[in-house]
C-alpha cells in the first residue's frame, strides 16, 4: 500500500479539503470508466462517480487510511450501480415491460462484426456473471492496462490473488462464450 | 499464467470495449465541492434543532445560564439571520410571484409559505418552504436549497414543482435535475420525474410525469388520476377561497379521473358535479355538494 495515499486518506479523515482535491484527482478518471463500463451511459456514471466521492466525504470521519482506497470507492460505486439497476427494474415492472439492461443489443446488425458480438459478449458476462471483486480486477486489468502488481497494490492484495482471480474471470468467460468462440 | 487460444482471444478482446470520455475534472470538482456545502448546511440545521429539544429537561441554574445564553446568542450573526429573514405568505385564492435577487422566479400557489435569510444570494441560497410552489432557479455558485418537512431539495439551475402540504409530499421536475434528501435517502430526480408521497421517499417511489401541462395549477387546470374527492376539494377551496360541504359523507370518498378548467369556480363546480352526479348549490362563499 502506497504511503502516499495513506497519508492523504489521513487528512481526509481531519476534513482536509485539499488532500480530499487530491485524491479525486488521482482516482477520478479509473471510478468514471470503472462505473461507466457497468452501467454503459455517461451520464449516469458522471453521476454514481460524484455520489460516491461526496458519500466519502460525508463518512470522512469513518475512513481507515490502512486499507485500499479504490476497493472503498469501488465498493460504493457498486452498491450505487445495483440501487440504480433495482430502481430500474421496479419502474420496468410497474410499466409492465421487460427490463432491458445490460442486454446486449445493436443499433444496425448487419454491420456488427464477429468480434463486435464477442467483445459485446464480454462486456455483458463481465457485468452479469462475476463477481464484484472478481469483476473490479478484471476491469482494471482488461479496461486500464494495469499490470497485477499494481492492481495488487492498488486493492491491498496479493499478487497471487489477483492472478487467481485473472485466472478465474477467463473461466467463467470462456464457459458462457462457448456459442461465440 | 498459460493461455488456450479461446482464453487468449478473450484477453485481447476484452480491452476493446469503447468507454465515454472522462468529463472535465475540475467542473466536476466544483459541483462536487457544492454539494458538499450543502451536506454541511444541513448538518447545522440538525444540530440547532436537537439543542432547542433539550431545554425542557434541564435543571433551574442551567436555565439560568441558557438564558444569558441566549442574551449572547441573539447578538450573534445565526440569531441575526434567524430574526431578520423575510417571510412570505399567501391565502386562499392568491398566487404570488417573487423574484429574488438572484433571479431565482419562484410562483407560490395558495395558502403557502416561503421564508428566506437577508444573506441569500450572499452567503447561500437557501429556503424553507410549507405548501406548494413552482421554482425556476437560476444556475450560480452557491447551491440552492428548499427545506421542507418530508426532506431537503437541492439543485443547481432548474424548474421543478414543490407541494409539501399536511396530506402529503409532491415534487415533480420540468428541465434539469435536483436532489432529494431526507434522513435516510438521498434520491435524483431528472426532467420528467416525479414523486407523489404520503410521508418518507424513497428511490423506488419515482415516476414519470404523466400530464401534459406540469404542474397543473400554473396552467390553471386540476388533473385528477384517481384522485379522491375531498383531496379535490380541498384544492378548490384553497384556489377560489370558498368552502365545501358535503351533505353525503361517503361522497369524499368518491374518486375522479380527468382534467378540469380551473379558472372559474363555477365551470370547475359545474365539472365536478357532472363526474360526481350529484348537483351542488353555491351560497356566498359556502358550497353545498347534494
């Protein structure tokens, strides 16, 4: 764990505007494209992203400056996806129609490639079938480029850890891709 | 890590999806830093009212010494601000426009309530506000605020509607987008949205607005969907400032679909007595439903 981001979550938790500035400005982008692959709109994930940053702030006081910051901010992102997946859901069924998130569908299919089907694929496997831990890894991974050893860093695992869970999201891929590939 | 060629072309694959552009950073900072003014305001509102609670309980000297307390208190800038905020009220059958110096245009329906600070638009943009009223709010850097007693509203520049009246909670937004909050949720409502409560609100409580001319009563117009009849009938005698009477109780409980004229009383009577069968007499300021 970098002690940087220690000492800053430190004066976060003293109510330290500017230490607060800094660490939005170090995980702002990561959170967007973390939440804006889940819930596909950007908005949305412009929203869910802000939420979650001003809820830190509100529990300021609550922060463990020891454990990993992207795993708290992923952790509420994720809460906040599922409150708007479930508002969703209630509003579809009240209007008597199928929910229609997360599905996959295409603007012109004619012009849909074989891997713009897998990648769509992909994306929907990732959001409907891993889970939460296993689908933060693979996103920073797949999405961000990181290397394990930085996601191991970033989430206060082990490298081990991240591999296994690599390792893992494949197989559940590959299992529920067997039409594709 | 070894792969299989399928494993191999999901790992190349994967990276390919097309994310959105990541928003200007520092304007999303300084929305961010809005809000969380407005979390801090509303902390002191909290803290101010739990010490008021606490006064019957307290011992003869602590009452003393509240009372120099106060004598201090009066002199300081929140007693200030709480003696010398600006009230305005209407009856029934009136409707007020008010323009605040912000630019802020807020249309007060009847026998409403607004009370603001003299600091607005210096310090902050806040207002409490009892009964219903239809807000356009001018977008600046202090976050405008409306405490009700179901919950606050906050926005940033928008139109919306606000009824918080003793039979229940009602917003409904037309451009833009505000936040709900109340001690346990904290929902988004956007163009279209609306929410129709009896006590607390929750996320799953938003709906869409169904009514063509939102909120009815600035188109003069009453839409009713399913809408009981002395729930009606009690926004009839707040708009024309008369009184009804039912000779049949069970009537009240009537309820009617449609949209009604409401900018005469006797066409609106008239409406109401064709939907509800039943003929009324209109005596001075007294209406009598047969």
């Amino acid at each position: 764990m970098k002690e940087i981001e220690k000492n800053l979550l430190k004066k976060v938790k003293n109510s330290d505007k500017t230490a607060f500035r800094q660490l939005f400005s170090d995980f702002y982008d990561t959170l967007f494209r973390f939440v804006a692959y889940r819930v596909r709109d950007s908005d949305l994930a412009e929203d869910i992203t802000q939420e979650t940053f001003l809820r830190v702030w509100k529990k300021r006081e609550s922060l463990v400056p020891e454990k990993s910051f992207f795993s708290l901010i992923a952790r509420i992102s994720t809460n906040l996806c599922y409150d708007h997946f479930r508002h969703i859901e209630v509003r579809n069924r009240h209007q008597n129609q199928l929910p229609d998130f997360g599905k996959s569908h295409f603007d012109d299919p004619e012009k849909v490639t074989q891997a713009n089907m897998l990648e769509e694929e992909i994306h929907r496997i990732v959001n409907e079938k891993l889970p939460d831990k296993c689908r933060s890894i693979f996103i920073l991974s797949r999405m961000e480029g990181r290397t394990n050893p930085e996601i191991a860093g970033m989430l206060d695992l082990s490298v081990r850890t991240v591999e296994n869970q690599i390792y893992r999201a494949l197989k559940v891929l590959k299992k529920n891709l067997d039409n594709y590939l | 890590m070894k792969l299989d060629n399928k494993e191999k072309l999901i790992w190349e694959v994967s990276t390919q999806t097309q994310l959105p552009p990541v928003p200007d950073k520092d304007a999303v900072w300084d929305r961010l830093v809005q809000e969380m003014k407005i979390d801090q305001n509303n902390f002191g509102i909290t803290k101010k009212e739990s010490s008021w609670k606490l006064w019957p309980n307290m011992g003869n000297k602590i009452n003393i010494a509240i009372a120099y307390g106060l004598i201090f208190a009066l002199l300081s800038p929140l007693a200030y601000n709480f003696f010398f905020t600006k009230k305005i009220l209407t009856g029934n059958a009136q409707n007020e426009t008010i323009l605040l110096s912000d630019g802020t245009k807020i249309i007060l329906n009847s026998k409403s309530k607004i009370i603001y600070g003299r600091n607005y638009n210096i310090d902050n943009r806040s207002i409490k506000l009892t009964g219903e009223a239809y807000f356009e709010v001018e977008k600046n850097d202090l976050p405008f605020t409306i405490e009700t007693t179901y919950g606050v509203i906050s926005v940033l520049g928008t139109s919306f509607n606000v009824r918080s009246r003793e039979d229940g909670f009602e917003v409904g937004v037309n451009d833009g987008r505000i936040k709900l909050s109340n001690e346990s949720y904290s929902i988004h409502l956007s163009k279209g949205q609306f929410i129709e409560v009896e006590s607390s609100f929750e996320e799953k409580d938003i709906v869409d607005i169904s009514i063509k001319e939102y909120p009815d009563w600035i188109n003069q117009k009453f839409y009713c969907n399913e809408t009981r009849l002395d729930e009606l009938c009690s926004e009839i005698e707040r708009t024309f400032d008369i009184q009804i009477k039912f000779l049949d109780q069970n009537l009240k409980n009537l309820t009617i679909t449609g949209i009604i004229e409401a900018s005469d009383l006797n066409d609106v009577l008239y409406t109401v007595s064709l939907l509800t069968k039943h003929k009324f007499k209109l005596e001075d300021d007294i209406c009598t439903i047969l």
